[in-house]
C-alpha cells in the first residue's frame, strides 16, 4: 500500500468498509482524533430527538418506566460487555471516567487495607509517571485521605515495583501519550503475586483493542464512551468490578441510583446487590440515550467480523502511517514515541519532533505542525511534554479508528504532513498561537 492507488484498492475490499456510512463525517475532513473524540453516528441526531420531543415531552416522568429510562445504565453496560470481557450484570455506564475512578480506586483501597492480612501494612499506590493526569489527581486525593504514598514509575521500573508494601496498581491499558499498551494479563498476574490489587483505565483502549478482564483476571476497571465508543462529548462512562469484589465494601458516593429500594425512601444506606451500587445520583437519560447510538455500531460491527475483524485493521492502519512517515517525511525531525512492536501498540501513532524550534524559539513546533494539519482538514492533536527536563517529548498524536478510517485517509494525511514541514507552513504565526484546548 504504498501508493495511494493501492490504498483505495484495498478500501474497497475492506471487510469492515459499510461500517463507515454509520457515521456523519463532514466531506473534506481526515479525522484521525477519534482517541480524543469520536464522531457523531448518524442515528444519534435522531435519537436525542425522539428522547427530548417525545419520552421527555410527551411521556413526560412515566418515561421512567414507560420508555425503560430506569435500567438504561445496566441494559447500555450488558450490551459492550462483551466487548471488554465481562459478563451479564458487571458493567454499568454512569458519571464520568474521573468520579468511577474515585468509585473503584477507594474501594480498592479499602479491600487492601481491610481484608488482606498482610504482616506489614501496604503503604503505597503505584502508578506511571506519564499516566492520563486526572488518574494521578485522583489517586493523589486518596493517598491523602488514607495516608498512602502515590509513587510514580516509569514503565520499565513496573517488574521491581511490585512488592509487598504496595495496595494498589493503577495503570492505563494503553498510554494516552504514546500508545505504549500493557500486557494486562501478565501485569495482572505479577501484581497478585505480590498480593497487589489493579485498577485499570480503559479510556484508550475500550473498543479500540482487544481487552478481557475476567480472562485477565482483573480487579476493578473504569473508561470513557466518548473516545472509541462515539458517545458524544462528555457522555457517561463504564465501571467494572470483578464479582469477586463486587459486594465486599461500599463504594464512597453512595446515592440513592445506589440503594438497594431506591423508592422505598429509606433514610439509611443500604447498597444495591452487585455493580448497581456504583451508581450515584439521577442518570442522564439523555446522554445515556445518545450513547446508545455508538454502541449499537459495535453491535452492528459484530456482523463484519468484531473485535477480530477491528484489530487486524487497526494494526495495518498503525503500521501503514508509521511507515508512509518514516519513508515520506524523513529529514524533518519526526521521531516515533509508539511502539512498533503491534502487541504493544494501541490503535494510535505518536509522533515526536526532534528540531526545528516554534516561530517564537521554544519547543519543538509539534503544535504548530498540528495546527497547520487541522488548518487543512487533517485532525489530529498535540500533548504537551515536560519541556526538555525529563523523558517526555512534545507529542504529535494520530488516533486510527478502524469503524471509519480508510488507507486512503492515511495516505493523504501523510502527505499533508509531508507538505506542511517541506514547505514550512507550520511556522506560520497563525499555528504557534496557543488555543485553550490542544
């Protein structure tokens, strides 16, 4: 496929190719930021419509009932369980990635603290360095609260860190920075070696790589719905917790979406059986229904071959760019932060710029070279690094979503970057200008 001749070829043949029509994606655009936001199904306008006019206006509060508004969290977890690797009954879409992280990552806590009989205690949570932030802000919330340490590696240390004074490991499946993906299933088994419980974060990784938490045997995991799932901006995210834990403590925001009578009105807490107890407050039923639309395209992909069919595509997709790049665009200073090796990849493509310094003589023009990118209908997006004081480069981020990406797309998106730093165009004044979100 190194031409773009080929590309369109081998689109035309792709099993997973009618899946594309599913979504609303505006002509002209190359959009590969599905990892940050996924794009709007065409049924979705639809949908939130039919939710507004008629169940919330016309059905009114007996939609609650009448429109099955009341279990929408549960039915929307069974129905991508599978996706995940989990059974009937263990997900639930609710709240955000950030608020189930808190769920999980105390009641982790909690369960190290209360139910092992350790000879020492377990004095530390364990995390990478480069995690998603708001992972670490959270974990470092509760190391406060429960007089933990918050210890932060880097990858490679992982093997020597697990030891017996460690409670928790919290990692990304896959780095949002540089696509790294963990081996979950012998990071999980090291960590319970050593007595260590694991809450991972899906967020890049839930419908967009195989993952299966009970073959892994995992203990707690949490993700977001408006990545790879194209739930909409800021719709709910999913909690899992392995039945094992599921019923052994509280989780710390116990509503009343959590009780177990919910309408018996009862002025004591009394937890749902099962993962229901992880929800908190009224649901937002129509966020919940807009997500329903992205979900049902991985229903609907189950036809063309599922999580099988999307990988190998992913794969080829990754492999495809990263060696368009590396063939196109050499002399510019591009250098690769995501792994090559396909078995610790993600279904992302981090790039890094190693010379040519922005307009104003800091950094690395890596914003700027995203900026000229989007200014021509090519959307990726930019991850700041630690400004040359540590191991972490500017990143020039690509997401490769194999529902809607073409090899046509990645052709072309290459040689747009291969024009915009042949001819320059990034270190226009308009590109270096910072906007609020990157």
């Amino acid at each position: 496929m190194t031409t773009l001749e080929a590309c369109r070829d081998v689109d035309q043949h792709e099993p997973l190719a009618p899946l594309r029509h599913l979504f609303d994606l505006p002509e002209g655009v190359i959009y590969l930021d599905g990892n940050s936001l996924g794009p709007l199904p065409k049924a979705t306008a639809a949908r939130v419509t039919d939710v507004v006019q008629r169940e919330w206006g016309q059905g009114l509060i007996r939609s609650w009932n009448d429109a099955g508004w009341i279990d929408l969290p549960q039915r929307l977890g069974d129905q991508f369980a599978p996706w995940i690797g989990a059974k009937p009954g263990e997900v639930v879409f609710t709240d955000t990635t950030s608020v189930n992280l808190y769920k999980v990552l105390s009641a982790a806590i909690r369960l190290s603290q209360q139910e092992f009989s350790d000879p020492a205690p377990r004095t530390k949570v364990i995390s990478e360095r480069s995690n998603f932030p708001t992972d670490l802000y959270i974990a470092e919330s509760l190391c406060k609260q429960h007089n933990l340490e918050l210890v932060l590696i880097e990858p490679e240390e992982l093997p020597t860190c697990l030891t017996t004074d460690v409670a928790v490991l919290l990692l990304s499946h896959v780095n949002y920075r540089t696509g790294h993906m963990h081996d979950m299933n012998q990071v999980t088994r090291d960590a319970h070696a050593q007595g260590v419980l694991t809450v991972w974060d899906l967020a890049h990784a839930a419908g967009a790589v195989p993952v299966d938490l009970n073959a892994a045997n995992a203990d707690y995991a949490v993700g977001c719905s408006y990545k790879y799932l194209n739930g909409g901006p800021g719709a709910p995210a999913f909690v899992w917790v392995h039945a094992r834990h599921t019923d052994k403590f509280w989780q710390p925001l116990s509503g009343w979406f959590g009780h177990a009578e919910q309408f018996a009105f009862n002025s004591d807490y009394q937890p749902a059986p099962g993962i229901r107890r992880y929800m908190c407050g009224t649901q937002p039923m129509i966020a919940l229904s807009a997500l329903q639309c992205g979900l049902d395209i991985f229903s609907e992909a189950e036809k063309y071959g599922g999580m099988t069919a999307l990988r190998r595509k992913s794969v080829a997709l990754t492999d495809l760019f990263i060696e368009l790049v590396e063939t196109r665009c050499a002399g510019y200073g591009l250098g690769l932060a995501t792994p090559r090796d396909i078995f610790a990849r993600g279904s992302q493509v981090c790039l890094t710029r190693d010379d040519g310094a922005g307009v104003d003589g800091q950094g690395s023009g890596a914003y700027a070279i995203v900026q000229a990118l989007i200014a021509r209908g090519v959307i990726g997006d930019f991850r700041k690094g630690d400004g040359g004081n540590g191991p972490h480069k500017d990143i020039l981020r690509f997401g490769f979503t194999p529902l809607y990406t073409r090899f046509e797309d990645v052709w072309n998106a290459v040689e747009h970057l291969r024009q915009v730093l042949e001819s320059g165009e990034w270190q226009k004044p308009e590109f270096n200008r910072i906007n609020a979100v990157t």
